[in-house]
C-alpha cells in the first residue's frame, strides 16, 4: 500500500530482521511489513546490514563431520506439500493463522458491539483480532507495556491521529489515548500486547478479567 501514514520503528523492523521479537510481536509487524512499501525496503536494508555483519564476523571451527551430520538432519526431516492457495480479505502472514478470511474468524462479543478473536502464540504476547462497529470507540485507557495495533480494514481515529488499512500506532506507556471507529465501516484491527491495559473507568476494569485485554 503507498498510502499507509504510520510506520513501524527502526527499533522494531531491526529486531524483527534480527529474529529477537516474540511470535506475537512477529506476526504483527510481518503483517504490517506485506502492507507497506516503505517498511518492506527498510526492513530488507537491515536484513542487507545483518548479512554484512554475519560476513565479518570471525569463523568458528567445526567438528570434522558437521557436514555429515547436517546432511542426516536433512535427510531426516519431513518432508510437507505446500498447500494450495486459500482465497482470503487477509493479509497473508494473518491468513496463515486464522487459516482462511474474515468470514472463517471465530468471534466473542466483548460488549458494545465490539468482537474479537484470540490468536495463539507460542510465548507471552497476547494476540487478538478486534471488530470495532463504526462510531464505536474503545474506553479510555492508558499501557502497561508494548501495544502493536495495525488497521487491516476501516479506520479509527484517538486523541493524536487517524489510523487507516496498513497504518500501525506503536503504543508504549507514555501513551493514554480513546481510540474511536470511523462512522460508515467496521474497523478491524490486528493487535499485539504483552501486559494488560491499563483502563481508567470503573465498568472496563470490572470487565477487564472477563474480556482479557
């Protein structure tokens, strides 16, 4: 996409090149990276600059039959078919996971109109799909950690900026904000975080335990 206005940080394209983010983390920026031009070209000049430095780095002896050994490795590993193609309205690295499109997603109403899906992964990070109805906005709140919220469909629009289909709002704790759905289409969003929000109203913290965000 050649409009997408929100981009992902040096810091975060660098860790993900560098194979150091968590899964959750990963999946999100992965699906950010397959939106948006920009951010592909950055993050392959710092796959570019890893490859550089792994050619400088001194070399390591090996035992004199790691080649033997990593080709019995091979030759033992299963072998997998590719799967045909599925017809999808998701982002391929999102699609991979949910394992088909929208209509395949298997919603919970959290209140307010508002649904979303947990995706799993295998660390810490807590991964959700979010469906947010136009004109809907989500209670005020403030992070505990790192959120990543990326718009795969629809817009919303907090207290900073308006956030449209590939835009990403890198949310860290300075952040307090009440993120509202554009009015005319739905909004869904791909979201990561690593500790819950922190939400300043009395009902939303009361749900909080119920609704896992």
């Amino acid at each position: 996409m050649s409009d997408v206005q929100h981009h992902l940080t040096d810091a975060l394209l660098m860790s993900y090149a560098s194979g150091s983010l968590t899964e959750g983390y990963a999946l999100v920026v992965a699906t950010h990276v397959s939106m948006c031009d920009e951010c592909r070209a950055r993050l392959e000049s710092f796959e570019a600059l890893g490859g550089a430095l792994v050619d400088e780095a001194d070399s390591v002896a090996m035992s004199d039959d790691a080649l033997e050994a990593t080709m019995a490795l091979i030759d033992a590993a299963p072998v997998f078919e590719r799967p045909e193609p599925v017809a999808s309205d998701l982002p391929a690295p999102v699609r991979d996971y949910i394992g088909g499109s929208l209509s395949d997603v298997r919603w919970r109403a959290i209140g307010g109109g508002v649904r979303q899906a947990m995706i799993k992964t295998a660390d810490r990070t807590k991964v959700r799909l979010l469906s947010i109805p136009g004109g809907t906005a989500i209670p005020d709140h403030g992070h505990r950690g790192l959120e990543l919220t990326l718009v795969l469909k629809g817009a919303f629009r907090d207290e900073d900026d308006r956030f449209g289909p590939g835009d990403i709002e890198v949310a860290t704790e300075d952040l307090d904000h009440t993120p509202v759905a554009e009015e005319g289409e739905t909004c869904i969003c791909l979201a990561a975080t690593d500790a819950p929000l922190r939400f300043h109203g009395l009902i939303p913290r009361i749900a909080q335990p119920f609704i896992g965000i």
